[in-house]
C-alpha cells in the first residue's frame, strides 16, 4: 500500500476529490498554507494499493491545472526574511507536487 500525498491548488482540489472518488479512490482533503506564497493551497492524502498508484497520479495530473503568476516585491519588514522577493517574478504555480510513500501498516478501528 501506498500513501499519495498531493498538494494542489484550492480551485482544483474540489474537481479532482469528485474525479479520484469516481474511480474509487478514498481521499482525505487538508486545508494547507505554502510556504513561499503563504497562500491557501490544498493537500489530498489517497491511500491505495501499489497497482493503483499510476492511475491516481494521472487523475492527479488531468485534474491540476498549471498557469504563471507574478508575485508581488514581498517587505522583509512584513514577513520572515526568508521569504524576501525583492523585485516582481513570475512563477509556475498550481499543478501539483506530489509524494507517493510506503504505508506501513494500515489500521480501521
Ligand atoms: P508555496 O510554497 O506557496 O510555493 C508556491 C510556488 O512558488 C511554487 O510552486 C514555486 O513555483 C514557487 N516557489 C516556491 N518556493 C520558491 C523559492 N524559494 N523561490 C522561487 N519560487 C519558489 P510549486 O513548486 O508548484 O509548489 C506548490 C506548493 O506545493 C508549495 O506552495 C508548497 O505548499 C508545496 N510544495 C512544493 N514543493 C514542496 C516540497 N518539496 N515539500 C513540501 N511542500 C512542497
Ligand atoms: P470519507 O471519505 O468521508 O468516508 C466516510 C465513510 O464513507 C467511510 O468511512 C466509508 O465507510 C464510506 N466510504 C468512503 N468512500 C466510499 C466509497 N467509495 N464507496 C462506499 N463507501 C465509501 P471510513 O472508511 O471509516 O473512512 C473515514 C474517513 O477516513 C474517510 O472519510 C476519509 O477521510 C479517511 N479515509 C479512509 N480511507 C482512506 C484512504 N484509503 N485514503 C485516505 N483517506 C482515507
């Protein structure tokens, strides 16, 4: 058994939950922040059987939606410094960052 751990775009993330469970795929949906943008995004755990993996992941890819955005210059004064952005850039945001790990052991109690 495998865990999917996908993080994906809130707008997407109601079309992809509704397109994983027509083909029976049990999901469970995290409201999550992104660390650079600290905007809200959306983390889908889906545990599945080793065999099933690759179709998940492909329902994952047609329901995720990438497209480019500016970010803004971003004040070390208003956040951490970590996350300075001195000057306007364009990022590849949404799509999906995906992690597929080995589930142990899988308990229903
Ligand atoms: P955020 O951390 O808010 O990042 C949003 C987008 O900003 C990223 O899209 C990337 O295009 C850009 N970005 C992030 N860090 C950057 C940096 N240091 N410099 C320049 N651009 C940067 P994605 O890579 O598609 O990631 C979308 C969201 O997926 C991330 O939101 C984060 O919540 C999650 N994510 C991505 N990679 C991750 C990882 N290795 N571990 C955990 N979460 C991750
Ligand atoms: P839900 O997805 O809201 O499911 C609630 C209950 O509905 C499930 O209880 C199950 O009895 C039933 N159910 C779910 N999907 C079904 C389907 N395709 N056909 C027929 N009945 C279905 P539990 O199995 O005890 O799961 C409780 C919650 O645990 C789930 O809430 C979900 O959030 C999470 N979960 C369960 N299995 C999961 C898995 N393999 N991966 C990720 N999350 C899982």
């Amino acid at each position: 058994m495998k865990l999917v751990i996908a993080v994906v775009e809130d707008k997407d993330s109601h079309r992809l939950v509704d397109a994983l469970s027509d083909q029976n795929f049990k999901t469970t949906k995290l409201s999550t922040t992104g660390g650079f943008l600290k905007e809200g995004n959306t983390t889908l755990m889906i545990g599945c059987e080793d065999e099933n993996v690759d179709d998940a992941l492909e329902i994952i890819k047609k329901n995720s939606s990438q497209r480019e955005q500016m970010v803004a210059p971003i004040s070390p004064m208003g956040g951490s410094a970590d996350s300075y952005i001195p000057q306007p850039i364009n990022i590849e945001v949404g799509g999906a960052t995906v992690f597929v790990v080995p589930v142990e052991s899988f308990f229903q109690f």
